[in-house]
C-alpha cells in the first residue's frame, strides 16, 4: 500500500506550561504527539525521550515539533 500523503501537525500549548506534551514516566521523559493526516484521521505518537533530564526533555520535544513541522496555537486562555 502506497502511502504518500502530507501529515499535518497542530501543537497547542498554554501559556505557563513549558512541559506540555512531556511526562515523566519512572524516571524517564516522553513525549506524546498527535498527528492529524489529510484522510481526517489522526496518529498518536508517544515517543521515549531517553533522558531524565526535563531541560534536555524539552529541546527534544522542541526538535520532534519541528521535525514534524507543526505549528504552535495558543490555548485561548489568559495567564492570570
């Protein structure tokens, strides 16, 4: 089965939430992504971080956005 299809990325993220998308799972950092494919399906990706440093958790979660290019949307929501 041939798929070529473009894969479409959202990440929304509040504002104050620098470890949205990351949790610590027994020491470990993961990421959970959701992908959103051009047949209105979606693909959830829940990927190891291999670290259990939360700083390098975030700089890899920021290069995994990237890698799949998604563009970030503000939750409509106001930090108090």
């Amino acid at each position: 089965m041939k798929t070529n299809y473009e894969i479409i990325a959202v990440a929304r993220a509040r504002a104050g939430n620098a470890n949205h998308h990351l949790w610590n799972n027994n020491g470990t950092w993961w990421c959970h992504l959701t992908l959103h494919l051009p047949d209105f399906t979606t693909r959830r990706l829940r990927l190891s971080l291999d670290t259990q440093d939360l700083e390098a958790a975030r700089l890899l979660r920021d290069s995994l956005l990237a890698l799949f290019c998604c563009r970030l949307q503000p939750a409509k929501q106001e930090v108090i």
